[in-house]
C-alpha cells in the first residue's frame, strides 16, 4: 500500500493499492464512515467517478467531501496518474 502524495484532505485517508486493478484509481477512507475508490481518468468538472466500497447500506462521502475530492483529484491528476504507476503497477504489468 502507498499512500497518495500528491496531495491531503484533513479527515481522509488517501492510499494505492499495491498490485491493484486497472483502471488508475486511488482510495479514499473516512476512517469509521466510510470508503470510495476514486477513477482518476474518469474525473471531470462536476463529476466525481467514484464507487462506494463500504460500508453497505449507508451513505458515501457527503456532497462537501466529494467537492474537495473532486477539485484535488483534477487538479493533481498528472502527479496521481505517475503514483499510480510507480506505487501499483509492477514491471510485469507495464
């Protein structure tokens, strides 16, 4: 696991997955609430590709959470995209 450094959204933990699943995509976890995985090609103004991991039932990320989620995502995409590739893929999956 790697955590993402491209940037922090106090109360959220933001990791990779090491040896992960296409396509690129980060976790986010709001520790006891819940958890999404965020599509980081799929992003755009206005829309947050996301989908809820945990828990079921429940809601995900309050529309405030996924705004800042969102803004950050986009505007570190290119440093997320090179984490992803450096932190999950391994030299059989490139």
């Amino acid at each position: 696991m790697g955590k993402v450094s491209a940037f922090t959204l106090e109360g959220l933990d933001l990791w990779f997955n090491s040896s992960d699943h296409l396509p690129p995509h980060f976790h986010a976890r709001k520790p006891g609430r819940w958890e999404v995985r965020v599509f980081l090609l799929l992003c755009a103004d206005g829309h947050l590709a996301f989908e809820k991991r945990w828990p079921p039932g429940r809601p995900g990320p309050r529309a405030q959470e996924r705004d800042a989620i969102l803004r950050a995502t986009l505007k570190h995409r290119a440093e997320l995209l090179q984490e992803w590739e450096q932190k999950v893929l391994t030299k059989e999956k490139r």
